[in-house]
C-alpha cells in the first residue's frame, strides 16, 4: 500500500465528502471581481483539479476487474461501470484500459506493483499532464513493436511523460513520433504487432441512413480485399444503376463508358456484391437457428404504402426501396400482434422453432434487459417461465436476451417476467434493486411517443 494511503472505510467515505462539499463551495462562487490574469490562474487550477480526479478512479476500476464477479457486477465490468456512472460503453472501456495502464497493481502473489505507465502515472497524479497527452503517451507505448526490450520502453514513456508537462498534445504527439521513429527506423513489425492493431468499427447510422467504416486491415485481409475488388470494382461491373448489372464475365464498353461512378463507390458496390453473394451461397450455415440471412422487420402498411422503413436484425434501418428490392428474392413470414401479444404460434419443444425466432425478431428486436443496446442477431431465446415449470414453449413466453444478460438469469440473480401488455420486465437481484420492474424501451423508441397502448390498432409485420 503507498505510504499515507487511506484504508478506512469512514476515513474513504469521509474523503469523498469533504472533496464534493468543496466543489459545492467552489461551483457556487461568482469571479466578476477578477482580473483577466486572476481568471486564467483559475483556469489552470481547474484543470489541474480535473486532472487529477481519475487517480482514485484508476484504482476502484482495477479492484473491480480484479476481485468483483460478474454476478455482484450485475454483467461485464464496462456494463457496470456504464449504468453505475451513466456513461457509454465505449467511454467506460476507455477508463477500463486507462485504469490497466495507470492504475496500481497487484503481482500473483498480491505483492503491488508500479502502474504500466509508471512516468505517465506520475504526472498525472501530480495533475501535470491531461486526457490528451494520456491518449498520446498510451498509442505510443502500445503502437511499439513487440521486440523493444521493457526498459528502453519504459525510458521512453518516462520522457514522454516529462515533455507532456510542457507541450500541449499536439505538440507531444510530434515527439512521440519521432520517437518511435528513432527507436524504429527500418519499421520492423511482428505478426503479432500486426494483429494488436488489426480491427473495423461500424459506425452508427446517420440521419440519411449512411454509417460510417474504419478500421486497420492485416496484410492478408488487404491482399483478399483487392483480389475482390479486382473483379467486381473494375468500371462497368456491379452498377446498381443498371436495370441487370455485370457481375460475371467482362462488361460491356457500353457499360463501361456508362459508369459515372468514383472509384470509391465502385469498391463499395463490389463489396456490397461480394457480401451479397457470400449469404445467397448459403454456405454460411446457421445463425442462432436460423440460416445467415437478412431479415427486416416492417409493418404490412408500411409496405403496401412503398414508405418508411424497415429495421433489420442488427439494429439497422433499412429505406423502404430497398426493402422492396430485397423483398424481390427473400422469403416472406407474416406476424400478426394483438396489443403485443403473438396470436397462436407455441409448441412443445424446449428449443424455439425458426417461426418463433423470426417472430422475436418483429416482437423484442433485441435483447430486453434494460438499457442493452444488442440486436436480435446476436441474441439468444430465453424462456421467461422456465420450460421445466411450463413444458412448452410459447411464442409469447419468450424474449431475446444477449449472452451476457441470459446467463446472469439465475435463482438468487435476475428474473424476468411478462407485464400485461407483453413487455418482458426484468428483476434485479436485492443489491442492485432500484424499487421496480426494468424494461428496455431501446428497441422500440416508438413506444416513448404512446400514450396507451390499449388502444393501439392491431399490427401486422411482415419478415423479409
């Protein structure tokens, strides 16, 4: 334990509340009485205390990755980190990474051990250096390739982190590259370096529909990716504006000098045919009981209307003329509700029917536990009575659950149960009780705009 660390709980709590209590004093403060160089010494003074306050941070998320269980944690640590502070999930991963790398830790045998980042600790404990410089210092250190030895690793962390206090991060990310260039001149890298830094993130949906990509392909990924485009990206090939694009053989010189398309857009619309035709192959195989296949949920007015959406099984939104198109070669399912209740679609087999997972797909659209933002295609049937009470499997019985939240459904954890109106409202188990029933309304947005369902006209969906 550091020498002058606190350990008693009162003392901690205490801590705590002396340190709100000044933020309280100082939020209510009025500075007009300042001059412009009193103001800006405030300033620094703020972000040296802003600085500073994920030092205690750092050491809570590593007790928690170290000693707390999924069950107490109510889920994976960045869930629980994300409802307990209300932030996003991507934030919470970010100081759950943070926390590994600045944080105090333990050896095996419980002995402490310097942070990673011992320099950059340091600094930032001291208030020194801010989230920027952090971001800065940690790509670097973790951007080395494998073979630099630990303390010429270390050596240059610990520079870095002492020119942070005097650059701002703009300033320090030159350093750092030069840096990494001296200690890297040949830019020599493992397969191992390779495949830290290989991934893609789809980002989310934009209001026109569009979603970003980006991501680090690995030299294999880069070299499969141009022999595809090679084929079905060349001037001519896969046009979506033509009435029957070319997709076999060499296009036409028509098509060709008819191809208005950039060189960006036809690499899109030859990875769009290739992934096409990836799941007409049907050699994917099955996906939760179901062949890999897109479905798309949208009401029967909707599309006999030609308007709207249709939302798909991974949480996207789909215009209607493309749902249409797609509808040309799907097969069709029709779902109806009655005040959101499945009409007649049960039988007597623990595993739910391919029926009833479409069906799921219309109904719950992803996993219900509250505030879980997973779609259907990556979540699980979960039997709300549990199959060995009911012996039968009915339709309206059943919710989507991701992984996570189905195996955390357990006697003395969560519990589910249908409310009237056929939501599946979950339980918490007593030390994470808030007082009543959760629901997860991020599925179904819409229901935030009703006032009563009761009175709601039946609907009818249909699966594509």
């Amino acid at each position: 334990m550091r020498s002058g660390a606190v350990a008693d709980r009162e003392a901690i709590t205490a801590a705590f509340d002396a340190l709100e209590a000044a933020l309280d004093s100082v939020a209510g403060l009025e500075f007009d009485a300042l001059t412009t160089r009193e103001w800006l010494a405030l300033l620094a003074r703020c972000e040296r205390v802003r600085r500073r306050v994920p030092v205690p941070e750092h050491q809570l998320i590593n007790h928690l990755a170290r000693q707390a269980n999924p069950e107490e944690l109510g889920g994976k640590l960045c869930h629980a980190i994300a409802d307990q502070t209300r932030t996003s999930r991507a934030e919470a991963s970010r100081r759950i990474r943070e926390a590994a790398d600045l944080g105090p830790r333990r050896g095996l045998t419980g002995e402490p051990l310097a942070p990673v980042l011992a320099g950059t600790a340091k600094a930032q404990r001291a208030g020194s250096l801010g989230a920027g410089h952090i971001a800065v210092i940690r790509r670097f250190y973790h951007q080395l390739p494998g073979w630099v030895d630990q303390p010429t690793r270390d050596h240059a962390e610990a520079d870095l982190a002492d020119k942070a206090t005097q650059y701002r991060p703009e300033q320090l990310a030159g350093f750092a590259d030069k840096i990494a260039n001296c200690l890297n001149p040949d830019g020599n890298f493992r397969d191992e370096d390779r495949a830290r830094r290989r991934g893609l993130t789809l980002g989310n949906q934009h209001a026109d529909g569009m979603s970003e990509l980006r991501g680090w392909l690995t030299p294999e990924a880069r070299a499969t990716l141009e022999a595809v485009w090679a084929k079905l990206s060349a001037p001519g090939v896969c046009n979506p504006t033509e009435d029957t694009a070319c997709v076999d053989g060499p296009p036409s010189q028509e098509a060709i000098d008819a191809d208005t398309r950039s060189r960006s857009q036809r690499h899109h619309d030859g990875l769009n045919a290739a992934l096409r035709a990836v799941l007409a192959s049907g050699e994917l195989g099955q996906h939760n009981g179901l062949p890999a296949s897109i479905i798309v949920t949208t009401t029967l007015a909707e599309l006999e209307a030609a308007s709207g959406t249709g939302l798909t099984g991974g949480g996207s939104l789909l215009p209607m003329s493309d749902v249409i198109r797609l509808a040309r070669h799907a097969r069709h399912y029709l779902a109806v509700f009655d005040k959101g209740k499945t009409l007649a679609l049960y039988h007597s087999r623990r595993l739910a029917s391919p029926g009833q997972r479409i069906v799921l797909y219309a109904k719950d659209r992803g996993c219900t536990a509250p505030g879980c933002d997973v779609p259907g295609y990556y979540s699980e049937v979960h039997h709300v009575t549990p199959y060995a009470h009911c012996r039968a499997t009915d339709v309206n019985d059943l919710t989507f659950g991701c992984g996570p939240h189905h195996r955390l459904i357990k006697p003395g954890g969560w519990t589910t149960r249908k409310s009237a109106n056929g939501d599946t409202e979950w339980l918490a188990p007593p030390h994470l009780d808030r007082g009543q029933p959760r629901v997860n309304a991020f599925h179904h947005p819409e229901k935030l705009l009703r006032h009563g369902d009761d009175d709601e006209d039946d609907e009818s969906d249909l699966e594509v």
